[in-house]
C-alpha cells in the first residue's frame, strides 16, 4: 500500500516537473516527498565504518526499506555534501562529531527517536599487547594523550582548507607545547625506533593520528603512518603488526571490532570526549527527525 501511494506521488511530481519544464522553469524542483527529493538515497561512507552498519539498522528499524544507503569514502560524502549545499538541493548523508563540516555549512542531526546511533561516544587510544614492554616511551605518551573537540578540529579545518595533513598537526603540536608536555613531560627520548601507527582515513582520524605521529617523531621515534579499513586497522594492532591507533569509537560505533579483538589489545582509554554519530540534513532541509525520511 505504502509502495503504491509512493509510486503516484512519484508520477505525480514527474509530470508536473515535465509540465513545468514545458514552461521553461527551474526543473530542480523541490516538490515530491522526501524520499523523491532525496532519490531515496543516503550518502554514505567506507563499508567497514561503524556508521555504515549502524545506518543499516536505521533503515530496518525505521522502515526506510526503500532507501538505499550508498558505500563511498569520507572525502566522496563530503563532496556529494559540498555540491548539493551549494544548490540548496537535498541531501542526506552519515556524519559525525568532531568534524569540519559543521563548521562550514549550516547542518543538523535528525533526531534519532529510537537511539539507533546511540549517545555520546568517546574515541579511546589502543595498543598492541606488549608495547609497554617494548616501547615503554611511546605507551606512556599515548596513555597520556588527550585532547578536546576544538584541538582536533583546528587540524581538520586546516586541512580541509588545503593543508597538508603533516603540515597541519606540525602546526597544532608547535603551537600546542603546553599541552603536548603535559602528555611528553618526563618521559625518555629515544633513538630512531620504528613505530607503526594504523588508522583509517576519516577526517577526525587523519587529524589525530598525523597530531599523535608527530609528537612522537619530535622524541625520536621513527614513525610510519598505515592507512586502512577499519576491519584492518583493528586486526593490525590485535596481531601487532601495527604498534597502536587512536581511533577507536566506543562504546557504540566500533563494538563489533572491540568485541572481537578484546582478548588481543590493551585499551588505553579515551583521548577524546562528546564524539557521536547520526544522520546529517543542511538545516533548509524541512524535516528533523529520521522518522521525517518516510514523508
Ligand atoms: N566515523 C569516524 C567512524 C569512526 C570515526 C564516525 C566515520 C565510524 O563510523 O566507524
């Protein structure tokens, strides 16, 4: 029944688009049921980003079958972003706190009646087992590591503007010593140990883990930075093929990859407060609530 009403209103924009671009008028036109404006499509990330699964369980708990939630990458969401903002045009795409695009655009989080993507989240550091051993340096500075929302969001800023991601950490790190000491304070320097860092290339995650690589080359750790999906970011420091990440989102958005590796790793708590995840809408978008996707 829903499918066939869908299915009129359908025709019924179609034809009066037609008609409308018949007179020479806009054709964008901005009539139609949510779902038509939005070609019931929500713009999406990388596969394996807790986002993804936790959107998948929107759109089963929401009704929202006739959606389909389109797999890219943080840089191709925040395209698709860009372009329709620009047109006014809608668009409804899987976002995240911190993140430069709230403060670029006008948006909001359609609110989440059913707690889907749950509460506040907190990104923790995780360590390989036997880094303490091994390194004991850079555990104790990635034990210390924590910063605030503002931090890690003057790096994305910075690279989102066009700056090397290096450059902008190198940046926030010189013009942050008070509180990179307050994690470096003490602890002895070494002399060219290789150190593996893993992350996966969201925006909040290229900023902290570029920040956190080159605090620890600045005492003399020779630092490599490996970019992966999130399956394998988790698995290279479960097996230790990779030293630590910082980009773990707890406790909703990663608890799969924390579930199945919590015998292999050393959680090292949180190095950042007030994350969360959900459905973002630019704020002309006339609805508020993930429920509204059905209209
Ligand atoms: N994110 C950014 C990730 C965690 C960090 C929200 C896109 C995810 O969904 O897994």
């Amino acid at each position: 029944m829903k499918k066939y009403l869908k299915r009129l209103s359908v025709a019924a924009v179609l034809s009066l688009t037609l008609f409308v671009a018949g007179c020479g008028a806009d054709t964008t036109s901005k009539d139609g049921s949510i779902g038509d404006q939005l070609n019931y499509t929500i713009t999406g990330i990388d596969a394996g980003a807790g986002i993804m699964a936790a959107t998948e369980e929107a759109i089963e708990e929401y009704g929202l079958e006739d959606y389909t939630l389109q797999t890219s990458s943080s840089a191709a969401m925040t395209a698709a972003l860009a372009a329709a903002y620009e047109k006014e045009e809608a668009i409804v795409v899987t976002g995240w706190t911190p993140h430069w695009k709230f403060a670029k655009y006008d948006l909001k989080y359609l609110e989440d009646p059913k707690g889907i993507f749950g509460a506040s989240e907190s990104i923790h550091t995780i360590a390989r087992k036997g880094l303490d051993a091994d390194h004991p340096t850079a555990y104790e500075v990635l034990d210390n590591f924590y910063w605030d929302q503002a931090d890690m969001g003057e790096i994305m800023v910075a690279v989102n503007e066009g700056a090397d991601p290096v450059d902008a950490a190198a940046d926030w790190v010189a013009n942050n010593q008070d509180k990179v000491s307050q994690w470096t304070d003490g602890v002895a320097h070494v002399d060219g140990d290789k150190l593996t860092l893993t992350f996966v290339a969201w925006d909040s995650e290229i900023a902290s883990t570029h920040m956190i690589g080159k605090v620890l080359e600045d005492i003399g750790y020779d630092v490599e930075l490996v970019s992966l999906e999130a399956a394998g970011m988790w698995t290279a420091v479960a097996t230790g093929s990779a030293d630590a990440l910082v980009a773990a989102w707890l406790p909703g958005t990663h608890a799969v990859y924390y579930e199945d590796y919590k015998e292999d790793f050393i959680d090292l708590g949180v190095n950042l407060e007030g994350a969360g995840i959900g459905l973002v809408v630019p704020t002309y978008m006339n609805i508020n609530s993930i429920e509204d996707l059905n209209n």
